[in-house]
C-alpha cells in the first residue's frame, strides 16, 4: 500500500512539473515556503516563516515574505493565540511594461488556532487579523484559513507517514471593497518524522475579476518543547 501512494504523489508531482512547463507562458507561478514552528516552553511557541513567490517556476520574483510571532497555548495542543510582524516586499509589473516596481509593506497581525481531530482526519481553524502599513496607505483585513489532512498510511504523523492536504482560506477587508481574496488548494505530503514534513500542490487564488494558478512547495519544522530539568 505504501508503494502505491509513493507512485501516486510521484506521478502527482511529474504531472505538475509537465503541467508547469505546459503553461510557462500563463499566468502559473510558483511559491516556495518554509513553515517554523519552535517550543520554548510548555506552553510558549516561537512561529517563523519564509515564503518566496515567483510568476514563474522560478527567478522571476513576485513576493518576498517573512513572518515571526510568539504565541502561548490556552490549551495543550488544541488552541494557540499568537501575536505577529511580518514584512513584505513585493515586486509587481508595471503596467504596459516589462519593468517591475519595488513595494514594501509593514504588518502587525493576531490570530487564534483551535485545532481537531476524527481519526485519520486533522482539522485546523485560524482566524487572523492583519494591520497593514503601506506608503500612503493603511488597511485592516480579516482572514478565515480552514484546512484537512488526511493520515493514509498511518494514524499519527510519523517517518513514512503519506497524507493528502486540502485548505481555503478567505481574505475580508474592514473596509471597502471587502472582499480581497479566496485561495483553495489540494496537495499530497510526506513526513520525514513527527517534526519535518513535506508537501506540494496546487492553490487557486480568486479574485473579483478572475483567478490565478500557484504550485506550492512547503517544508513544515515544528518542534516539541524539551526540558532542561533533570529526571528524577
């Protein structure tokens, strides 16, 4: 059974990498990210992020992001408040042109993290607040991130675990327009062991006037609180 999943995400992936090099000259572009998600305490966690987004499979820069915050656990495991800054830059294409514009902008976000399970299935509620600082600009937005994993090979998240991931996550503003974004993806992922794990798919983002395709690569790193006390 474990051979038959590994065939599929390696046909998955090949079938994305065709479907890539198919539609280089569309609107497909590619995001690499990097998921950290350090304990320092029992209940106080360390979050860092690095997501590198292009308009192609890759080189042609659309977005730099970083992400850090300190969160705590009001339950074990299940729910996480946390407190954030991130900085972006983004570089969009100016308009008629083949030349890029450089776009800084500031944010300060809160966002809480309740968490469940059903067997083999993992569920996850995020609901942010984001404070953005822009040049001449300042805007407040919503966002609602609900995703699924579901174990195939095993119950836990260990080494060797395969599992399919799917996820939507809608972007409000507090003012108008109110609606910004929705982003919808499915992917396949691989656990290198109860810390790191893998995954790769395909995220929609729509907007009012359309859509466009990312294919996303992300490394998840998150590790568990280790005492220092002596055992006893």
């Amino acid at each position: 059974m474990l051979l038959f999943y590994k065939k599929l995400f390696l046909s998955t992936l090949i079938s994305l990498i065709c479907l890539n090099l198919h539609a280089q000259k569309s609107d497909l572009g590619n995001w690499f990210m990097y998921f950290g998600n350090q304990r320092f305490h029992q209940k106080w966690n360390w979050w860092n992020e690095v997501q590198y987004r292009n308009y192609n499979f890759i080189g042609d820069m659309e977005q730099l992001l970083l992400r850090t915050g300190i969160g705590r656990d009001l339950s074990e495991n299940n729910n996480n408040l946390l407190l954030g800054y991130a900085f972006i830059n983004s570089t969009p294409y100016i308009s008629g042109t083949d030349s890029k514009a450089s776009l800084m902008e500031h944010r300060i976000f809160q966002q809480f993290i309740t968490r469940q399970r059903f067997e083999r299935v993992l569920i996850q509620h995020r609901f942010r607040i984001e404070e953005r600082f822009r040049p001449n600009l300042f805007r407040v937005r919503a966002r609602y991130f609900l995703s699924l994993n579901i174990l195939l090979n095993s119950n836990e998240m260990k080494k060797g675990t395969w599992y399919l991931s799917a996820y939507n996550e809608i972007f409000l503003h507090l003012n108008k327009p109110v609606f910004d974004r929705d982003r919808i993806y499915a992917g396949m992922g691989y656990a290198f062991n109860p810390s790191v794990r893998l995954e790769t798919g395909i995220m929609y983002q729509l907007f009012e006037t359309g859509n466009r395709p990312q294919w996303q690569f992300a490394l998840y790193n998150s590790l568990p609180f280790k005492s220092t006390k002596p055992k006893q």
